[in-house]
C-alpha cells in the first residue's frame, strides 16, 4: 500500500498567538488536510499520520487565538471537521480573555454564533446538525459565563430570543427554538472544571442557582407558547365550519414522538410543583394556571396504549391495601394536630 501523502507534505508553522495579521490560507489548507486525515478510513492513512493530525489539533486547542481570526477561518473553509474545532476553540480563548474582553466584543462573538445557527447553517449546512448543535453549545456556553456579568447575554434577551423562535410561523425555527433550549437546559446541568479559563465546580454551582431563580418566568411563558402549538393542520372534522384554536377549548393533540414526553411520571408534577411555587406571585401565576389548563386538554396519539388490557390499573385500594391505609389514617388522628376537626359539628365526631 502506498503511503499516504498527507504524512509527506510540510506542516505549516503557527505562532504561540494567533491575530488577523497572521491569518494565511495556508493555515486553512493545513487545518483542513489534518482534518481530512482523521476523518478518512484507516486502510487509506497509516497510524503515524493519524496520530500527527491528532496532535496537530491539540496544539492548536492550546495556541491563544483572538475572536477576528478565529471568524477568518470559519468563515474561509467548508470543511464542517475545521468549523467544529474552530468553534470550540473560539469559546475557550473567549473564556481566556473574558476579564480583557470588553462587553460589546462578547456580545458580538455570542451573536455571530447565535446567527451562524440561525442564518448561515441554514443555507450551507442545512444537513449539518451538528454543527448547528455546537453553534448552539457555544450560545449556551457563553450565557452561562456571563450569568453573572452578562457580557454575551442578558436575562430579557434570552427570553425575546426564546419567544422569537418558538412564536415563530417557520417550523424550522421553532425546532431550532426547542434546540436551543435543550442546549441551555444541558449547558446549565452540567458542571466541568477548567482552572486555565477561570471556570470552578463552585462557579457553576453558583451559576446554576442564579439561572434558576431568574428564569423560572421565562420557562413557563415558554411552556406556554408550546402547550399552545397547532400540531395538526387539519385536526377538525369537516362538519365543523368554525373553530377558535385559541379558545379556551381548544385541545392539545401532540404527535406520536412526544408520546414518551408525555407518559414521564415526572411531566405533570413538574408543572404542578411550579404552580405550587409561584401561585402567589402575580407574574407568574396566570402562566402557570394556562399551562395546566391546556394540559388537561391533552388528547390524542400520545394517550392511546398499544394494549389496553396489560396497561390498565385497577383503581381504588386493593384489598392487601386497606389494613395499611387504616392505619395511616389513625396514626394521623393520633399524633398530628388536625386543625379542620375544630370546624366539625359535635354530633358529627360523635
């Protein structure tokens, strides 16, 4: 077998620091020839050139890169392995210099990804999910670092951004919408540690609580538009000439995809925890009330079981049950204050 010649050709010099002035199309050419090394079969590279390509990609993870000449070279190739690492590489010199970035620098490297995904992949890389998905991750990277001093993003414009995607008529924005919230939601509950960018366990602790506590309002108006989507274009019968899908009445009917969604023990007590939570909060509450509201609308492909017969549950206290819900109930009287007996007539104790 021939030896492959991307082993043989000189690898192209960079410096420990990466500006616009020291952007070359033969940089570009040598990253996507590494990268063309990795991503082909083994039978058509030998182990040593692999490994080399490997290393090239490391070191350049660890050469410091300034955001222009990060976007020269996103920009400059087609090569969706290079626009991958490049990304990647973005953020972490991002996190490197966040103390010297000013704000409105931070801003636009977050917007540039937040419109790559929105705009630019959907032209170029419509096939590409991945890299949308990392343009995503570096959004929610970013936000997440800014928690905060909210250099890339503030609270108001993630929830306009939000309520943007997922209010829009296009159907592939209101997936990206869904994306990007799964991006955050995971970028959020998820903790890793790296001393060199200034990131610690206590810092994502920190910025876990602090999302929490600011956007519960926003998960909820999101929750809302959702709930509120028309899943079906033609999901009224014909002899029904008129029909408000905003109404009240109107009926939640999510495809079969969302069945498991829907089955999870775990959905509804979400939404009714947080309605427990804030139901004295007058900003939220009305919120909350919709979501739940629509929720006992839910009706469709994702109620139906495949076996009616094993699924069904005998309702009611099976008779191995009753001796031990007896005895709730009386150890309940007879240790626990019941403030409601005070109210009860006499003769009904009796």
């Amino acid at each position: 077998m021939d030896e492959p010649s991307n082993s043989e050709q000189p690898v192209v010099q960079f410096p420990a620091s990466l500006d616009p002035k020291d952007y070359s199309a033969d940089q570009v050419t040598e990253m996507e020839r590494m990268a063309s090394v990795l991503m082909s079969p083994s039978s058509s590279v030998t182990p040593e050139a692999r490994r080399h390509a490997e290393q090239f990609f490391v070191l350049l993870h660890e050469t410091q890169m300034s955001p222009e000449y990060c976007r020269l070279v996103i920009e400059s190739t087609t090569n969706e392995f290079v626009v991958f690492e490049m990304v990647q590489n973005f953020v972490s010199n991002i996190f490197r210099q966040w103390v010297l970035l000013e704000a409105p620098l931070v801003r636009q490297c977050f917007e540039y990804f937040f419109s790559g995904a929105v705009r630019h992949f959907r032209s170029n890389y419509r096939g590409s999910k991945l890299l949308r998905t990392e343009m995503l991750r570096a959004c929610a990277k970013l936000l997440k670092r800014s928690i905060f001093d909210s250099k890339a993003c503030d609270a108001t414009t993630l929830d306009q951004t939000v309520h943007f995607l997922i209010a829009n008529e296009d159907p592939d924005l209101q997936v990206l919408g869904c994306e990007y919230i799964e991006a955050i939601a995971t970028e959020f509950g998820t903790s890793w540690r790296a001393a060199n960018l200034g990131i610690t366990f206590d810092f994502h602790l920190r910025a876990r609580r602090t999302f929490e506590q600011r956007m519960c309002e926003n998960f909820l108006r999101v929750a809302e538009l959702v709930l509120s989507w028309n899943f079906e274009e033609h999901r009224f019968p014909i002899r029904i000439s008129y029909a408000d899908e905003s109404s009240p009445a109107a009926t939640l009917r999510p495809p079969y995809s969302w069945k498991e969604i829907f089955r999870s023990d775990n959905f509804l007590c979400i939404f009714f925890e947080l309605h427990k939570r804030v139901r004295h909060k007058e900003t939220m509450r009305t919120s909350s009330m919709n979501c739940l509201i629509q929720l006992s609308s839910l009706m469709g492909v994702v109620l139906m079981y495949e076996d009616p017969v094993d699924s069904a549950e005998p309702l009611g206290l099976l008779d191995s049950e009753l001796i031990g819900v007896s005895l709730i109930i009386y150890k309940l009287i007879t240790y626990h204050q019941i403030y409601a007996f005070g109210r009860i007539g006499e003769p009904f104790v009796k």
